[in-house]
C-alpha cells in the first residue's frame, strides 16, 4: 500500500446554467442528484430504464429530459459532466470510463476511485455558498463540519451576498484600491447592516449601504453600536438558540445575570468583555438603572452589546424596560428568544404543562415579593384543570399555599418543585399543596426553582427523565388526582 499523499482537490465552483448533464440512474439517489442539478440551472438528461415516482414526474413536467434503456456512450457527446447512480458496479465503471475517455467530467456515487469530481456537503445562504469536501474519503466528517457551519451562519449572509453583489460595480467605484475596499468592508460588516438585514429591514440596509456609498459621507453610521438582549434558556447550554449563539460569538460585552450559566458563558467569544449584573433577593448592588446605563455606555462607545438573561427576557426579565430605555437613547437593538424556565423545568421533570385530560390552560406567575403576590387574581388562581407555574417563589411559599388554600384550592392538588431545572444538579420535590412549605424546607430548596401546581404537576413520579427521581410525598401510580395517603 503507498504511503504516498493525496494531493488535495482543486475547488470549483461550476456554471451550470442551460448546460447538459447526464444522470445515469433512476432511483432516489439519481433523483436527489438531479435535484441540485436542476437548482443550479442545468438541462438534466436522466439515463434509466425506469424512473422512481419523483423523477417521473419531473419528466412528465418537463423538467428534464429520460432516455430509456441501457446507458450509451454517444449520450455524453453532449454532457458537460456526468455522475453515475446506479446500483449496479459494472454500469457505474463503464460510465465512469466512457467519460474518461471523452474528457467529461464524471462523479460515480460512493466510488472515490472512480470519480473525477466529488460533490461537496454545502451550506447555501442566498448565493453565498460554503463547500466541504473530504475529498471523498470520509463524506460523514464532512457533513458534521456543514452542520457546525449551519449553525454559524444565518439566513443573513444570503441577504447580505444578494445586497453586496447588486451593488458591486458601485463598492469597486467607490474604493478602487483594493486594500481600501477592504477596510470598507470591515467596516461595514462590524456594524449593523447585517443586524439590518437580519431584522428585515431591508430598505434601512440598502439606505445604510447607500450612504457609506457616497464619497465624503460613510463610516460614521457604520460604527454605530447595538444591544441584544439574549434568553440564556434555564442553564443547559444545548437549549440555547443558534442565534443566540451567533449573537454571542459576535459580542465584544455581556451584561449577564447570576442565573446564565458558566456553561452558556463558555459558548461565548473569548475576548469579550463579561460583567455580571446579576441581582437577587436582598441583594441589587447591581440596579436596574446602572444596567440600563452600561447598556447604554457601551452602545455608544461601538460596542456590540449582549444582555444575556436566564430563561427569556420577556418573561419575568424587564426585557421591555431595557428596550424602552435603549429606544429613548436612539441605540439599535434585537431580541433573541430564549426557554424560559416554565418550559424547560416542565419539560426536564417530566410535566405536561398542559393535558387535554387534565389542565386546559397554563399561567405563568411572579411570586418574588408580598407586592407581587397582592396583585394576582387569587380566585381565577385557584381554579382546577390548570396549571400554575410560579416564578422566584421559594421565600414565599406560605403565603402563595395560604392565598390558594383561602380561594378553594384543594389541598390535594398536587406539586412539582424544580430546583436547577435543566442542570446536573436538578433536584424535583414533589407532594401535594398542603404540604408544600414544609417539604420545602426539610429538603431545603433554594433559588433558582420553579413551582408547578396543577393535577398535571403528578406526573413527574411516572414521567421523569432526567436525573434523579421526585423527593417528597408520593402520588399512587403517578397519575394526577390519586394520592398514596400511607405516604
């Protein structure tokens, strides 16, 4: 065996448009071949004596042409490449050498040896595209290196390429010297047009690009600084959006609160500046207001701004009075979503938040403080065949079983207590409302931990998952409704 190195494959990106391309082979692995054929433009002619359902419709559509029968030379005469699908090695190989012979570029599907090109894994945004090729030795690493840059790059890099290539012969006129052109575009790319883009605003980017366009009058919008305001989810870091991860590859500060993980942190651009604003009960050394200003600080020095929040800003995380605050100083800004505690901690612990059986509806509720509880509709809270997820209610436990208790809850209703939802060291208590204090505090629950009341909350004795099972009061067979009363 040669212990010789393979030279590397030379990178082409081909035209296609209105060129002739043989496909020998009719079954789903022609038909997906064909389909990226016919996406780059090509004339298609599909060799087979029969066609699976798809490709026989195309044909019947006339979206490429069939020759029936067995493979012959001659039909590469007009082929400007040609790639062999069949299942059949001897009609493959003469495929292969009918094109060799006739200078046509060939691909043989699974077949190195044979093949003169390799199809790359690709990542397509718009006309922007990124080929990855193993060189046909190990196509599974190279798919797993298309997936890891799915992740990177978002649907605006395509919007992006379309409005930079539109206006090429302008961004030549405008900075003839290349070395120019190319600070331009770093430029540019550090500011918020992509941002733009990526909020379909549209119209904003054209006008931002147009400006930087006209002499005398670019670079300073480009500078300009933002602020995003990221759900970190409940502290699993493979809950974490894809664009919240983009965001925070592309931070230079983060503004995190003390409930964002060190894993989610460690996702984050190196070299960005972190500072922890965290702030908990008793505990605001960190205000609301000097949040606000280091938002605000930072943005304008042209800065790219991650507020990163435990769960999802809007949910019990004052995203709205950051983004009021941050449009009356005029600085650009998005929202990324995240999974707020709610659905994380219902889902690692087993519980349906709803159930067609048992709770039609979900409300998500603030329990952090007296004044917070004083201003909840008590009566519609304790209904039955719902579900109560409550928030930053650990200190106020008494008082939430006394107000439920005194408005006609049952006391049998059961409970999920999920402390560190989503972690490694996620732990569920679980029992019923009138002795939810009390379970509490003999397996001493502490922030961060989300209660879920409802009939529903009783299926994390049957349905968890994830770490260990429930502490507490049993529930008979783990269906709502049935307690174990020797428990």
């Amino acid at each position: 065996m040669s212990t010789e190195a393979v030279p590397p494959l030379y990178p082409l990106f081909a035209d296609l448009r209105g060129r002739s391309v043989l496909v020998v082979g009719g079954g789903a692995v022609a038909r997906r071949k064909a389909e990226a054929l016919l996406q780059a433009g090509a004339r298609v002619v599909v060799n087979a004596p029969a066609l699976e359902p798809g490709l026989a419709a195309w044909a019947g559509e006339g979206r490429i042409a069939h020759r029936a029968g067995r493979f012959r030379r001659e039909w590469l005469r007009e082929a400007w490449l040609a790639i062999a699908a069949t299942d059949d090695p001897a009609v493959n190989r003469e495929v292969a050498e009918a094109a060799e012979a006739q200078r046509v570029w060939v691909n043989v599907v699974d077949d190195v040896e044979l093949s003169r090109f390799q199809v790359p894994a690709r990542v397509e945004r718009g006309p922007l595209q990124i080929a990855v090729s193993s060189g046909g030795g190990a196509p599974m690493l190279a798919r797993l290196v298309r997936e890891r840059l799915e992740a990177q790059f978002d649907e605006s890099f395509g919007a992006l390429a379309t409005l930079l290539a539109r206006r090429r012969a302008c961004i030549r006129a405008r900075w003839p010297d290349i070395g120019a052109r190319r600070r331009a575009f770093e430029r540019l790319l550090a500011g918020p047009l992509q941002g733009l883009l990526r909020r379909r605003r549209h119209l904003e980017a054209e006008r931002l690009l147009e400006a930087e366009l006209r002499p005398g009058d670019g670079g300073g919008s480009a500078t300009a600084g933002s602020v995003a305001l990221v759900g970190a989810g409940p502290g699993d870091p493979g809950l974490l959006t894809l664009r919240a991860l983009r965001v925070l590859n592309e931070a230079d500060v983060i503004l995190h609160d003390r409930l964002v993980s060190a894993e989610v942190l460690a996702l984050a651009r190196r070299d960005a500046e972190r500072i922890t604003v965290g702030k908990q009960a008793g505990d605001h050394r960190t205000t609301q207001a000097r949040i606000h200003a280091l938002m605000v600080e930072h943005a304008q020095a042209g800065k790219r701004v991650v507020r990163l929040k435990g769960g999802d800003p809007f949910v019990f995380g004052r995203g709205g009075e950051e983004l009021e605050h941050l449009r009356a100083q005029g600085i650009d800004y998005e929202v990324v979503p995240g999974i707020t505690a709610a659905l994380a901690c219902a889902a690692y612990a087993g519980v349906p938040l709803t159930h067609r059986d048992h709770a039609q509806s979900a409300r998500l509720v603030t329990a952090h403080c007296k004044a917070s509880l004083d201003t909840l509709d008590w009566a519609a809270l304790a209904q039955e065949r719902q579900t109560l997820a409550v928030y930053m209610g650990v200190a106020m436990l008494d008082t939430l079983r006394a107000r439920l208790l005194a408005h006609g809850r049952d006391p049998r209703t059961p409970f999920a207590l999920v402390e560190n939802g989503s972690r490694p060291e996620q732990r569920v208590i679980a029992g019923t409302l009138h002795e939810l204090p009390a379970l509490a505090e003999r397996h001493a629950v502490r922030a961060p931990a989300l209660l879920i009341l409802g009939e529903v909350a009783a299926f994390a004795q049957s349905l968890h998952w994830f770490g260990a099972a429930p502490l507490g009061t049993a529930v008979a067979g783990g269906s709502p409704g049935v307690l174990d009363e020797a428990a």
